[in-house]
C-alpha cells in the first residue's frame, strides 16, 4: 500500500472484530513508526499508553461514554503530552549531535517553555496530533483500521492510566480489524473553501 492509499482507505471505524488480536511484535513495530513522529526541536513530548488488556479496554469503553471501539478493538492508544518535557534532561533530545548543538536546544527550550504555560499545552497537542495520525496510517499499511476518538471522560480515563501531574491525554487511537466498513464520508468541504493561495483575501 502506498502512502496516498493509506491515507484515503483511513477512516473513523465504528466496529472492530472483537476476536481480532494484535500481535506484541505488531503493537512494538506501530510504536516504533509513531515515535519517528515529528516534535518541536525533537522534544519528543509525547508519551503513549497502549493497552490491550481486556478489563482495562472494558473500563476505557465505559468511560468513553459507552462506545464500543476500545472494547473490540485490539489496541487502545492514549496519546498524552508531557508537559515537562521541555527540561527533562533536554541534553539528550540531541544526542547524536555536537554538545554546542545541544546546549543551543536546551536554551531555546526554556526560552519558550519555562514561562509558558499555553506554549506547553499547545506543543503537546500538535505533538500527539502528528503521532495519531502517523499510527493511524502505519495501521493501515498492516493492514489495520482505526478511530481517533476524544468522546470520553478526561477524569475517569486519567484514573484508569494514572496520568502523572504534569501530563495531559490529548487523544485516544484505537486500532484494530474492522468487522464492517465505515459509512460513506461525511462529505468533505470544497477545496476553495478550505485552501487560499497566498493569502486568505
Ligand atoms: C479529535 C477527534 C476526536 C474524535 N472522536 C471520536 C469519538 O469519540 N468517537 C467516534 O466514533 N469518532 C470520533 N472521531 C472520528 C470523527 O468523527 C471522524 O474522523 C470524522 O467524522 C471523519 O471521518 P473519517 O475519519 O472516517 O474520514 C474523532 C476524530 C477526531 C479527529
């Protein structure tokens, strides 16, 4: 499957074969694509929850207001920033490259970060965003279906993960085989609508 199949055969799945069952070697090489995910100055803020434990997907349905992807899927991911990540020993973010680089990242990280409350919760968001959709089409080249899903109980499912104090869930994924197709798309916006060439006016 090429990359323009991946992303037009993508959609939101509501029903997952509830026998299908991952693979740990398939779950592991997921996880390995969604990390080469791009972060801001490669702070890799991004920290994944993968479940596949029955009771645990069990109690994520629940708390996603009764919807039934978490339970048949096979896999549950619960993408959270970790909004300290900025100066988590961010020496390491460049590891590969020269210590003048690194010390370099390091001041531009505190520069943006360490009075910025907004900035934080606004690089977590776009972090996860490109990992969700980076997992969701790697699924599909496995073979794979998915649905990106925000329609929980934040509290309830930071309970059920142990979300440390300084993290927030941006989204859950589930992946998994599909048991049926997903509707015909809701219909996209005309393109004039959506793109502007140069500027919007
Ligand atoms: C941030 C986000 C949250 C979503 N939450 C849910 C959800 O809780 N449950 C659900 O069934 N679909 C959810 N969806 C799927 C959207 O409804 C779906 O992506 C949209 O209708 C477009 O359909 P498509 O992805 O099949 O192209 C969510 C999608 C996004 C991007």
């Amino acid at each position: 499957m090429d990359t323009f199949e991946a992303i037009s055969t993508r959609r939101a799945i509501k029903k997952f074969d509830n026998t299908y069952k991952m693979t740990s070697e398939q779950v592991e090489s997921l996880m390995k694509l969604a990390i080469l995910s791009p972060t801001s100055y490669n702070q890799q803020n991004w920290r994944f929850v993968t479940i596949t434990d029955e009771q645990i997907k069990n109690k994520i349905s629940i708390a996603a207001r009764n919807q039934a992807q978490p339970a048949d899927g096979s896999l549950v991911i619960l993408l959270c920033g970790n909004l300290s990540a900025w100066k988590d020993e961010p020496l390491r973010y460049w590891k590969n490259s020269t210590d003048e680089k690194q010390q370099h990242v390091k001041n531009a990280l505190e520069k943006k970060y360490s009075d910025s409350p907004e900035n934080r919760r606004d690089e977590a968001m776009r972090s996860c965003g490109f990992a969700a959709q980076t997992i969701m089409l790697a699924a599909r080249q496995m073979g794979l279906d998915s649905c990106p899903m925000v329609g929980f109980e934040y509290d309830e499912i930071a309970k059920i993960i142990q979300l440390p104090d300084d993290h927030l869930i941006v989204l859950m994924v589930v992946v998994g085989k599909s048991s049926e197709p997903a509707a015909t798309r809701g219909g996209q916006l005309p393109l004039n609508e959506v793109v502007f060439e140069n500027h919007f006016n």
